[in-house]
C-alpha cells in the first residue's frame, strides 16, 4: 500500500500482491482494476522496453551487442505471439494468454545465461527454456508447440546478432545497430505502423480477412443476443417461425437406417474392418435422427400447448428461431460450425453417402468428410492392410500420394483407399506443380484433391519435400485432449509435397479441414 498526503487530501494505493503488511479482507472488499493487454506490435515491444532502461541494457558484463540483439528479437518474438492469437486457429489452435512475466522470466535468462557461458551464446539452451518451459509451458497442443518453436528460431539465431538482420522481408522490422541507446530502441519502435501486416507473423495476407471476419461475427452474435423475441408489424411471429421451420426439417430428414439389415448385408468380418465401421457409423447416426424426430415432434406440440414448454424447449426453440443447431442436437452429433439451414443441408449429404455405402457396398473414394468418427475409418485402413500381410498394426504407416486432378476413379484400390472432400486453409494445392502453393488473394479456402492412403510396413518419413500437414474437422481446430494425447478435433496428420521449406507453412498455419462453416 501507498500513502501520501498532498494538499491536505488523503490517497491510498492498492495492490494485489499479498503482503503481510495490509489485511486481506480489504483487497477482498475493494474494486478491482486491471490492465488490459496491449494490443499490436508496436504496442508489445513498448511495453517490454519500458521495463528497462539504459543501465539494463548495459549490464551484461562486457557483452552488451549480444544482450542488446538477443533482447530486442526475444521481444520481437513476445508480439508475434501474442499477437497471433488474433488470427483464430490460424495463429493457434488454442487462444493461449501470455504474460508479460513469461518474456520478464526470460530475459532474466538470458542475461544470466549470456554471463555464465561467455564468450558463447546458449543458443540451445535459450530456445529450449523460453520455447519449451516458460512461453511453452502454457502450451497444451503438439501443433502448437511445433508452431511456437518454429517461431522461436526465426528469433533466436545467430543472424539476429547482425546488425543489418530484417524480422520481415519488406524490412519494416529490423534489427538496430550494436552502439544503439535506450532511446534509440524507443524511437525506432514509436515509429513502427499501428496496424500490423501478417508477413511479420509468417501469416498469408489473407489471414487479415479471416481476421475481420472473425471480429465481425463475433460483433453480429452479440447483436443477435440483443434482437426482441417479439415482432411487429405484419411480419410471421417468433412461433410461426419456428414451426415452419421445424415441420420443414421433419419433412426433409429421413427416418433411422434399418441397422438389422445393415448388419445381415455387411457383417463383422475378419477380412473387412470397413464393414464393423459401416455398422459403428449408422449406429452413431442413428442416436442423432432419433434426437432430431423426438424434439421437433414434441417442440411442435409444446408450441401447440398439447405438452408444457421445459426449459430444453424453449432453448431448442429459440436456437431454431436464430439458425442455430439446438444444444441437444450438438450433444448427439458431430462437430460443426455450420448455421442450421447448413447443417441439415451437410446432413442429408452425410446420409446419402451411409446409405449409397450400405446400397452399393463398399465406395471407390471415401468422403472422410462423412464420417461421424472419421479415426475408426483411418484404423480400419490400417487394419485391413495388416490382416491381409499378417504385419503387426502398430509397425504400419501410410504413405501418401495426391491423386491428379484429371484422373477419373472408378474402382477402389488394390491396396489402401481414396479419400476426398478436404479443404485447404492458409495455403493451396498446384494442380500443375503438384505441390503445396501460396493462396491467391481472397481465396481463403481451396478443395483439396483426391488422396490416396497407402500402408506400408516400417515406413521411414522423408526428412525434405514435404510439409506435414494435420487435417481437422472444423475450422476451429481446437477440441478437448483424448485419451490418444491429441484434441477430439484431430484427425490424422497428411504429408504433402513442398518445394517450401517446411517452416513456411508451419508459419502459415496451413491445414486440411473436413467441414468449413457455412
């Protein structure tokens, strides 16, 4: 607590480090305040370098060029992350909160490492504390700290002791010479541009459209929460609505599949694990419908008054009214990030593809897309081909091969399946360079062709040429942590050929998505 007394008028300053000096009950009782995070580039690095001044800078014991430049980029590096979390899933699958005590902690680190193992520079050792345990430590999704670390050795690296060493390729962000002042550091980052451009964060320039869309919707949803639940005028009613609206699914979703005879035309059999994959989908399809059919039937009779309106109904009811899918549907399905009218529309689209499975047997390409639980699918793969060679399963991988856009597919392969309706975000496929190529401007997601999943026993992965890509099943990516150690949201990794460096798409955040939003 402070104390002080000017003009005769008391003040008093708070603060929420314990101190065994001022009682508990009072920070309790008080109003909070909070300093809200800054919010850009030039905002970070302000921040970071008003917590130092010219005697820190000095104070590396002869070393000061190496300090000075490791500082500046350990700094950099804190923006960039933080501020990636703007992009959505495109920066992190996870929106992780940074603090201004995990760069504190390791520019401690580094001053101290810097003394103790002169004249080197830990480079190693720097990465691995501030990539893996201080900003690392917070994060919880391999795909994540693959992204993070990348990051990080774009940052720390000897090139950024050069004086003449540029964080981007349009050089807005560069490295200051050695002899630099406090000062010098505070001028230069003042006179940084206010809005950030995604090159500084390895991001495509499209990633500023999903950014301004994403702040958008957030903007409409609140709107949407703030709409009046009664009309005027001659418009329909809320209930006339949300009849018309329930009856019209009704008449469009079938009834259950007739999981009997599924069963007696594809059996469980040895040879054939994509048969018990048939029967666990029409199963997990089957709980969906039967939710769908009883809700809209009794929710048309609740708006009728025949049954009591429960407060499951009334939140159903208004969820159909906004076009959104009802929580008790969501409870029962599969993810997705689809509005209602999108959402039965894919739905229907996910039944054709069961049904024509169970009509006309096993398809030639799958639709990984369609499945409810698209990890049994992959394992039936593998399992198949381990049966067939009698090969342990767990020595077995795939490798992958991108079926050219003109090859029409007729039959199933002899070995392995096809797989379609992915969709790549932050990158694009080149159907003459057949391989992965930087997006075109506004395009932000691009159909991904034809794959082929081939297993092979004791496979080595390329170390060059390729770019391994994870696939998810909606554009949030984020999910909760299976028992298999990756998010529910996870499908499979897919390896696709690169004549990039692996860290540029990496940087870019690239993906297969099994369903986009709309």
């Amino acid at each position: 607590a402070v104390v002080s007394t000017q003009s005769g008028h008391y003040g008093r300053g708070l603060t929420s480090v314990p101190t065994p000096k001022f009682p508990v009950s009072i920070l309790q009782n008080g109003s909070k305040m909070t300093i809200e995070p800054p919010r850009g580039v030039k905002a970070n690095l302000l921040r970071s370098y008003q917590n130092f001044n010219e005697d820190f800078l000095g104070s590396c014991n002869g070393r000061d060029a190496e300090f000075k430049g490791l500082l500046f980029a350990l700094s950099m590096f804190n923006a960039v992350v933080c501020e990636r979390r703007k992009f959505g899933s495109l920066g992190f699958n996870i929106a992780y909160d940074f603090t201004a005590g995990d760069v504190a902690i390791c520019v401690s680190q580094l001053n101290m490492f810097l003394k103790e193992y002169a004249p080197q520079v830990p480079l190693k050792v720097l990465h691995y504390t501030a990539g893996d345990i201080n900003f690392g430590g917070r994060v919880t999704d391999d795909w994540d700290r693959r992204c993070i670390n990348t990051i990080l050795t774009g940052f720390y690296n000897s090139s950024v002791l050069d004086s003449s060493h540029s964080f981007s390729d349009a050089g807005i962000y560069h490295q200051l010479p050695h002899d630099a002042s406090y000062k010098d550091y505070l001028k230069y980052i003042k006179q940084l541009p206010l809005n950030d451009d995604p090159e500084i964060f390895g991001l495509h320039e499209n990633a500023n459209m999903t950014y301004a869309q994403n702040e958008t919707f957030a903007i409409l949803d609140k709107f949407l929460l703030m709409q009046a639940k009664t009309g005027s005028g001659g418009g329909k009613s809320q209930e006339e609505v949300i009849e018309e609206t329930a009856k019209s699914i009704l008449s469009k979703v079938p009834q259950p599949f007739d999981i009997v005879s599924i069963m007696e035309k594809h059996p469980v059999l040895y040879e054939e694990s994509m048969n018990t994959v048939l029967q666990q989908e029409v199963m997990l399809y089957n709980n969906l419908l039967n939710m769908i059919h009883t809700s809209l039937n009794d929710l048309l009779k609740a708006l009728k008054g025949l049954v009591v309106m429960s407060d499951i109904l009334e939140t159903m009811s208004t969820s159909v009214f906004n076009n959104s899918v009802p929580d008790i549907w969501t409870n029962k399905a599969y993810p997705s990030l689809k509005p209602l009218g999108s959402w039965v529309a894919d739905l229907l689209q996910r039944l054709d593809f069961i049904s024509n499975w169970n009509e006309e047997g096993i398809p030639a390409v799958f639709w990984i897309s369609g499945f409810f639980f698209p990890q049994a699918f992959i394992t039936g793969a593998l399992q198949n081909y381990a049966r067939q060679t009698q090969i342990s399963i767990d020595t077995i991988g795939f490798n992958y091969e991108v079926v050219p856009s003109n090859q029409e597919i007729t039959r199933k392969p002899d070995t392995g399946c096809y797989i379609r309706g992915l969709y790549l975000e932050g990158a694009r496929w080149s159907h003459t360079s057949h391989v992965l190529t930087e997006s075109r401007p506004k395009e932000l997601f691009t159909d991904m062709p034809v794959i082929q999943l081939l297993p092979v026993a004791d496979r080595v992965q390329p170390e060059s040429g390729i770019y391994i890509c994870p696939v998810y099943k909606t554009l949030t990516r984020a999910g909760t942590l299976s028992t298999t150690g990756h998010s529910t949201n996870f499908v499979m990794p897919i390896e696709l050929p690169s004549d990039c460096a692996e860290e540029v798409w990496i940087k870019r955040g690239v993906a297969l998505i099994c369903a986009l939003d709309y």
